[in-house]
C-alpha cells in the first residue's frame, strides 16, 4: 500500500451506513483544498458509498486499503 502524507484521520469503525460517508463529508468539509484525510470503516458497504461520494463530489479517492483495521480510504479534498 501506497503511504500518503495525511493531514487528518477519522475513525468510522463499528459504524454503520450512511454514517461514514456523512462523517467523512463533515471531515472534508473542514479540511484545506490539497489536503488528505485518512478514514477508517468497517462497513463492507462503505466501499461502494465512498466510490461514489468521492466521484459525485469531485474530491479524489487516492487509494484503498483493507488490513486488520479495516477498509481504509485516502481521500484528497478538491
């Protein structure tokens, strides 16, 4: 797995859909354009949800990852 320079994490874990797309949103929204949030899920579904937030909001979804943590995601704010 690629290693991103995070500016912030956010911990979704136990957390069932939609919560870790809309925490996500909330996360993003607070954050520098250019900057990268590191969000950890344990929603199976939150792949499929962040695919599609991230290509319905422009922000760039730099890379995947799932380990022992969880699905983990590397989001770039637009």
């Amino acid at each position: 797995m690629t290693e991103f320079n995070v500016d912030q994490e956010l911990d979704c874990k136990g957390l069932n859909c939609p919560l870790p797309v809309i925490k996500t949103k909330k996360a993003i929204d607070a954050m520098e354009s250019g900057q990268i949030l590191k969000m950890v899920a344990t929603d199976p579904g939150s792949k499929n949800d962040i695919s599609a937030w991230t290509s319905r909001t422009g922000h760039e979804l730099l890379g995947t990852d799932e380990n022992d943590e969880g699905f983990v995601y590397f989001i770039k704010k637009k």
